[in-house]
C-alpha cells in the first residue's frame, strides 16, 4: 500500500481524525465511549463470541448429523480465522511501527517512520502496523469462502457484512488514534489474501 510509504497517512488522518483545535483525535476524550467501549470493546468481544461459535460447531459435526455437512465449511473457517491471527500477530512484532496517538503532532513525542525505513535505535519498540482490531473484523471474509461454493448469494451478502464490520473497526480505531488508513488497508488485504491462499492450498478451492 503506498499510503504507508507517504505522507498521505497523515493527511487523510488530519483531515477528519485528529482535531487540530482540540489537540486529540475524534474518539478520544468525549468520543471515547463509541469509539473505545463500543466499537473497539465491543466489536472485539462479538467477533470472539463468533470464533468461539465457529470452533464449536466444528467440535460438534463429528457428532450432530445436523451439522455434519458443513464440517468442511467450517473446519475452513476456523483454520482461515486462526491463520489471520498469526499472520496479523507475526505482522505486528515484526514490522516495529508506531500509533498514530504515539507520533509528534498527535499528543505523542516520537518521530513519524514511514514503513520500511531506517527506524531510530533509542525509539522503543512498537506494535501498531497491521490494524490487529479491523484484522478481526475482517476475519469474516473466511465465512465468505466458507458460503461460496455451496450458497453463493449468502456469500455476497456476508461478504458485503464482512467488508462493512472491517470497515467500522477500523474506522473506530483510525478515530481513536490507535492506526492510519494504511494500517487497515493492509489488515484487509493480508485477511483476504490469507483467507484465499487458505482456500486454494489447504482445501483444494472447494470447501
């Protein structure tokens, strides 16, 4: 994403995230509660409930006759779902780049890196890029895979709700200062990259 690779980050985030007058971003001091409790809080719990739900229906189709044909679909979904996780997670201690909310101009007091540049030895490490909160929202787009080869319709339209829940994750977060655009941009494009490469290699492209 050559966002990351700009300055465009920080313009599209000074032009509605941060309150320049203010001197904090939208979902910090009174935009705290939908942005922190609601959206990051919130939303964080909802897709954990929907992971867990998925892993135990999975459990469960070697004994439901019920849910027995869709123990693929859903062997899917819980493999593509923890492999977004671990590639977000290894993503994140690896590439060592700041919040927003960390940066000079934004309430904090270390300098602006782009991404892959040399980053100062005395800074502390940090754990910001990939957008792990839009990356779980995005974990959706497995159910995508998971619908399309047997309920194509349904497939768009939780492709659609996927994209949509990503999308309010990350516009939470962006508002709260915790990511840029980019950081999002790229969780979406490693969700569903992953999601496909998990769907080509580990089930043959048919689930």
């Amino acid at each position: 994403m050559p966002l990351a690779l700009t300055d465009a980050d920080r313009i599209v985030a000074g032009a509605w995230a941060f309150d320049a007058v203010a001197g904090r971003f939208i979902g910090a001091g009174p935009g705290e509660w939908w942005a922190r409790e609601l959206i990051h809080a919130g939303g964080g719990t909802a897709i954990r409930i929907a992971g867990a739900a998925a892993l135990l229906l999975w459990l469960l189709s070697r004994w439901s006759g019920t849910l027995a044909a869709w123990r693929r679909p859903l062997a899917y979904v819980v493999a593509a779902t923890l492999s977004i996780v671990t590639v977000i997670g290894v993503a994140k201690n690896t590439t060592n780049v700041d919040c927003p909310w960390s940066i000079t101009g934004y309430g904090g007091s270390r300098p602006y890196v782009h991404l892959f540049a040399d980053r100062p030895d005395g800074l502390p490490r940090a754990r910001c890029f990939p957008g792990g909160h839009s990356a779980s929202g995005f974990t959706l787009l497995a159910l995508y895979f998971a619908l399309r080869d047997r309920r194509p319709r349904a497939a768009r339209s939780v492709l659609a709700a996927a994209l949509g829940v990503g999308a309010l994750f990350a516009f939470g977060q962006e508002a709260r200062g915790a990511h840029f655009l980019s950081h999002d941009l790229w969780s979406l494009a490693i969700a569903w990259f992953t999601c496909l490469g998990v769907y080509r290699l580990g089930f043959g492209g048919r689930v």
